[in-house]
C-alpha cells in the first residue's frame, strides 16, 4: 500500500516537473549561427554558471564564430596560433562605455573576462581587423543557437509569458512575445 | 662640339628632367593582396600604411613570403601539391618535391596623381638657347602612375618567388618595365649545418637590400641621394673637367645573386650582391647584341649577357644590426611585441652600413700606341659607401636616417704625345689612353621621421640633401652672356628639400597621399647691384610642389 502510495507521489511530481519545464522552438530564417533567447525576466535574476566556455583564435578566426552565454559567464579567450592576437570590443549593443580591450598575449595562453551586461560583443583583433566574433550574452539562462536548417530549441522554461529575442549577425534583431504552457512556438525572419 | 661638351650645355635638359622626375612617381613595389586572399587575412597583417612593413611582415618576407610558424595551418586556400609528400621519402635531404599556391597570387596596382607647381617655375625658360621654344610648365597637372602586375609566393621547401611589372606608367602601355623577378631560396646554409636564417641566395633581377627600400617606401618622391647619377664637370667654361659618366643609381635593379642572412626583426641581417654593370645607360632594347653571338635565349631584345657595359660584376655589401629596446623580456623574442591594446612592433635602435663597388665604362674611337684605330677604354672605379640608423618607438613613431658618399676615379683622356685632351675637343682628337685626374665625388642622404598617429593616418617629415660640385658646375649657364654665376640656389648643386606629407589610408586598401616639396629659391638672371657692385639674382623662382596621390591595390 505504502509502495503504490509512493509510486503515485513520484508519478504526479513528475507530471508537474514535466509540465513547468517547457520548451520554446521554431526557425529563424537566414538559418545557421543565429542565436535565440529570453529576454530579461521581471523580478527574476539567475545564479551565474560555473562553466567557463572558451572563445579561441585559431588560423586567423574566431572559433566558434558566434556564442551565446548567459550574462555573468566568464568566457576564456584563447589564442591557438602562433602569432599573436589582440581581443578587443568596441562597445555591448552600440553602448561604448562597455567597450574594453583584453591586450595581447602568445600562443597557448588565455585572458579570461567576466560578463556582466547582457547584449551582443563583437569581438575584434586590432592587428587582423579581417576576424569578428560574436558573443550574445543572454540576460536568462534560456537561449540556444540555430542548427544549420535555422531549426532551435529553448528547453527548461517554465510556463510563461515571455519576450523571445533572436539576433543573427549582420541582422536587425527580432523580438516576439511567447506563451509558453509546455511548449511555445517562434518563428523568425530577419533582415538587414 | 663634342658629346661630352653637348652634354655640358644642358642646363635646360636638366631641368626638364627635373620636371619629369617630379610628376613621375619613384618605381614602387606594393602590398600582395594576392597574400590577402591566401591567408584570409587583411594588408595589415604585414603592413603599416602599406607598402611598408610592420615587423610581422619582415619576418613573413625573411621566411620566404609564409607564416615563419604553422604556415599550413593559416592558408584558407590549401596550395597543390606537386608530388605526395611521401615522395620525399626517397630523396630526404632533396627539396623535392614541392607545392603551387592554390591560385595564381596576382595583385594588381594602379594610382593616380595630381600635381601642383608654383607659377614661378617658368622662369627659367630664359635659359632656352636663342631661336628655340621655351618649354612650358603646367601649374596643375593631372597624371596617371604605374598599373602594375605583381605575383610573389612560396614554392614550398623554402623557395620563394617575386615578380612585379609595371605594365603601364603615366598611362603609356610602353613604358612599363619589369620591377623586380628572382627566386629566393631561403635558409639553404641548413643543407651545409648553418645555424638558421644565416643564408639564402637570391637569383634574378632585384632591388638591392639597401637599408630603406625604395621600392617599398611609402613616400611618392623617391629619396634624391637614390636617385643620384655622377656626372663628372663637363662645363668647358670652368678648368675643371672630369671625364666621369656613370649613370648608375643606388635605386636601380640589379641583375645578378645574392647572397644573404639574418633576420630583419632583430640582430644582424646581411647582403653580399653581385650583379651586371651598366653604367653607360644603355638598355637591353637599345644593346640587341652581336649579330655573330648566338644569343642563347633567342630574345629579340638581346639574350643572354649582352645588356651589360663589362664583363665585371659589381658587388654590394651591406649589414645591419637591430637592438631591441622592448622592456617585456617575453615580447622580445616574439616577432611583435604584446602591447596593452594589441600587437605592435618592438621598440628598437638599428645601425647599418653599405658599400657599393663598380667600375664605370667610357669608350672612345681612338688609337693604339702604334696609331692603328682602336676602342679605347676607360674603365672608372667608382663607389658607393655610406651608414644608416633607424629608430623605432612601438608602433608608431620611427626616425630614418641615411647618409652616403659617393666616388668616381676620374680618368681623362691623352693623345699621343701624352696630353690631355679638352673634352670639348673629344670629338676632333685622337686619344690614346687615359690618365688620373680630380675624382668626382658627391655626398648627401636623407633624414625622416614617420609618425602613425592613427591606425589610418600617417605623417611624415623628409630632408633630403645632395652635394655634388660636379653637378653646379654642370648647372652654370653656358650662354656666354651669362657671366658665370650658378643659380643663386642652385638645385643643380646642393639639393635641398623638406617634404611634408600625410597618408591617409581609406580602406586598407586604397590609400591618398599628400606631398608638399618644399626647394630653395631659385634664379637664372644675374646682375650687378648698382649700389653694391655685387652680383644679385634677378626673377627668383621656386621648384616647389605640391603632389596629391590616390592608390589601390586588390
């Protein structure tokens, strides 16, 4: 009696688990390297990672080319190639006070940095001015990025009423409104 | 009148060259987009201001026009191999077999020019001889410059090519000549133990390693000591006379090898250049050869070994020595230094010093000591010797500086009975031989400071000076109305000049220029003060110019 009791328990919080973790999904259109997020959550803030993701320099490119974060991630800029690099941004979405300038350093070596505001970096080399890089720091921890048929998918969201942004280089980028009961749905098209 | 006496009469022509040298760009070499599309990478990868080089570039160039480290891994476009590396298996220590660019690296180079020069500048159409023309100078002229063709890289195994063209300048399809073409092998001293980098040999026709390149300086005038000809005194109106022609140059190209070590990024980098002599000016279009000589090439210009004046090779050494002054220990043996905001060059003081040696040709009909006609001729040693220094403040702020002498043995020409034969009468006499005399010297060289004050503005400040007495006597007025006096400046004797400029640079790319030249007055009138009774110059004139440049490569 007690077993089957318990077995009801687990099943019921499983369902309720299941219900307010929901996802958000859809496509945005030009496809790959787009990045979709929530956007900053009234009332709510979220433990920064642990997890330092690394942005490399590698044959005269960022590698990857765009990554997203959550804001308060300390990202680790690596330079893989054998002759020097520079990192440098000049602002955090058009605001040219967040602007900063990592310095230099050899190969094998990385700078890390921490970022606390939440927008879109690019990332410069001051000696290679043909590299760019893009990172999207996300003031939720709800974001992914496209796959290559522009496909996405945001899981653990719980149930609500969001504003979802999608940003893709080059791009104007695009704000929807989104329910999310379970699931929620937001297609993209963006232009220049 | 004798040739040499003709020549010492043209005062006028010396102008007009003068003209034609200041509308007519020095022969550049430029940035290699051609490298841009291979490595993915922009002009500023290698270049300040293009086309001169930031330390990255210098050692791109020493390494054989590759990455000097994990140069495979940079390419975007993978060259074609010729022949699996496995092949060198069977011959290790061959340099077989080797590798193409994966597309023809061609860069292409145009640019134009605007000229202004002061309304004053036909004053001196009181030179032209009586029953001729005045020339005319434009105050403002518009002029096309160099399109050039450029292709360089790196066959693998550390041999590197270079070959640029001018196929049209000022706009005319045949003034276009080839720049420099060689085939570099790079670090050959590994095959006999060497250390590294302490020989390569260079073979074909090149710029030589002077210690400021002017086929890579980013001036649009070229350096007036480079452009430098010794022409001994040929006035017969003045006792000096000096049977010295040679028309070679320091800018010129040589045909020939070299042989060369060290690197251009710190300590010692030295260059032992043999190559033809060609002091009599003549090209290879105008030397076709002996119709009696198989001409091994089968040029219709003339083949093989007939361009040159002699069968000696003139040589040219130089050597350089860079102290790096950076502070960081761990930027200074990397190529660059780790700046605060990025990558920049070290901090360094460079001394170097240069000697050229040549012998420079004069032939005469004449006769032999049993007075059978015979080609005399003298063969003049001449050379060049001089040192320079550079200091360079990071990325931005470098001082140049370069001083030379030049020295030509003068031989005069005797008759028979052992006298010397006025010039002006070379024409009429019979010489026999030649005997020392007065040499022809000159001095002079050129002092800059480059300034980056942005990433896309460059400002410059040159002196340049040439003292040649050779060159004022040359400049006396020859119309015997005239008394004597040289011009009250002459440009003709001490040639001073300071140029300021700034470049700004568009895209990396495409570049504008801008150039003001500043001479002293000039006069070509002389009289006599009334009150004084000294002489005075009369309707002064400037030769000064402004020239505004626009070039692209891609």
């Amino acid at each position: 009696m007690m077993r089957s009791f318990l077995l009801m328990v687990l099943l019921i919080g499983a369902v309720a688990v299941t219900a307010v973790a929901g996802t958000i999904e859809g496509t945005v259109s030009p496809g790959k390297s787009s990045v979709v997020y929530v956007d900053t959550i009234q009332g709510k803030t979220f433990p920064a990672p642990s997890q330092q993701p690394i942005m490399d320099q590698k044959g005269l490119m960022f590698s990857p080319h765009v990554m997203v974060i959550q804001v308060g991630t300390t990202v680790e800029f690596l330079n893989s190639d054998s002759v020097q690099h520079n990192v440098f941004w000049p602002s955090i979405s058009g605001n040219k006070k967040l602007g900063h300038n990592l310095g230099t350093w050899p190969k094998g070596d990385k700078r890390p940095f921490k970022f606390d505001n939440n927008g879109v970096v690019s990332l410069l080399c001051n000696v290679h001015p043909e590299m760019a890089g893009y990172i999207v720091v996300s003031p939720t921890p709800y974001f992914a990025e496209t796959d290559a048929s522009g496909n996405y998918k945001i899981e653990n969201v719980p149930d609500g009423k969001y504003n979802v942004v999608a940003w893709h280089e080059g791009m104007k980028p695009q704000t929807k409104s989104v329910d999310v009961s379970g699931t929620g749905k937001a297609d993209f098209t963006l232009s220049k | 009148m004798g040739r040499l006496s003709s020549r010492a009469g043209s005062t006028f022509l010396q102008f007009l060259l003068l003209m034609g040298t200041l509308i007519i760009p020095s022969r550049e070499s430029a940035a290699i987009p051609a490298f841009s599309r291979l490595y993915g990478t922009s002009c500023s990868t290698c270049h300040i201001d293009f086309p001169k080089l930031n330390d990255f570039g210098k050692a791109f160039k020493d390494a054989g026009f590759k990455f000097p480290k994990d140069d495979e891994s940079m390419l975007k476009i993978p060259p074609v191999m010729l022949g699996a590396p496995a092949n060198a298996e069977l011959w290790p220590k061959a340099i077989w077999p080797g590798t193409i660019p994966g597309i023809p690296p061609i860069g292409l180079r145009m640019n134009n020019y605007f000229q202004y020069t002061g309304t004053s500048s036909g004053k001196f159409a009181s030179l032209t001889p009586a029953g001729t023309l005045p020339p005319f100078v434009p105050t403002t002229d518009f002029e096309t410059g160099l399109f050039s063709i450029f292709t360089a890289g790196n066959f693998g195994s550390d041999i590197a090519f270079w070959v640029d063209d001018d196929i049209s300048v000022s706009g005319a399809n045949a003034s276009g000549e080839l720049g420099d073409g060689y085939l570099k092998f790079v670090n050959i001293g590994r095959l006999i133990k060497l250390p590294k980098n302490s020989l390569n040999f260079r073979v074909g026709q090149f710029e030589l390693e002077l210690p400021f390149t002017q086929a890579r300086s980013i001036w649009i005038s070229p350096y007036d000591i480079y452009s430098q000809a010794n022409i001994g005194a040929m006035n017969s109106l003045v006792p000096l006379q000096q049977f010295v022609n040679n028309q070679f140059q320091m800018a010129d190209v040589g045909k020939g090898v070299e042989f060369s070590g060290g690197l251009h990024t710190g300590g010692y980098n030295y260059s032992i250049a043999f190559i033809d002599q060609n002091t009599s000016g003549i090209g290879q279009d105008q030397n076709p050869g002996s119709p009696y000589v198989p001409q091994a090439t089968g040029s219709n210009l003339g083949g093989v070994g007939v361009a040159s004046d002699a069968n000696f090779k003139d040589i040219y050494a130089s050597f350089n020595y860079r102290f790096n002054l950076e502070h960081d220990k761990e930027s200074r043996k990397a190529i660059q230094a780790a700046g605060p905001t990025g990558p920049r060059d070290h901090t360094y003081l460079n001394f170097g010093t240069y000697y050229f040696y040549g012998r420079s040709v004069q032939r005469l009909l004449g006769a032999a000591s049993d007075g059978t006609a015979a080609l005399v001729t003298a063969r003049e040693p001449f050379y060049r010797v001089g040192g320079n220094m550079t200091f360079n403040y990071r990325c931005c702020l470098q001082f140049n500086a370069l001083y030379m002498y030049g020295h030509d043995n003068n031989l005069l020409p005797i008759d028979a009975a052992g006298d010397l034969i006025p010039l002006q009468n070379l024409s009429t006499a019979v010489p026999v031989g030649f005997i020392h005399s007065t040499p022809a010297t000159f001095s002079g060289g050129f002092a800059d400071v480059e300034w980056l004050a942005y990433p896309w503005m460059m400002v410059l400040m040159r002196y340049d000076g040439v003292n040649s007495t050779s060159d004022r006597i040359n400049g006396l007025q020859t119309n015997p109305s005239f008394t004597g006096a040289p011009f009250n400046a002459p440009f003709a004797s001490t040639r001073n000049r300071f140029t300021p400029g700034v470049q700004f640079l568009i895209h990396a790319n495409i570049k504008a220029s801008f150039e003001y030249q500043f001479r002293p007055s000039q006069s070509v009138v002389i009289a006599t003060n009334p009150v004084t009774g000294l002489p005075i110059a009369l309707n002064p004139f400037h030769t000064n110019t402004a020239v505004a440049g626009l070039e692209w490569v891609y």
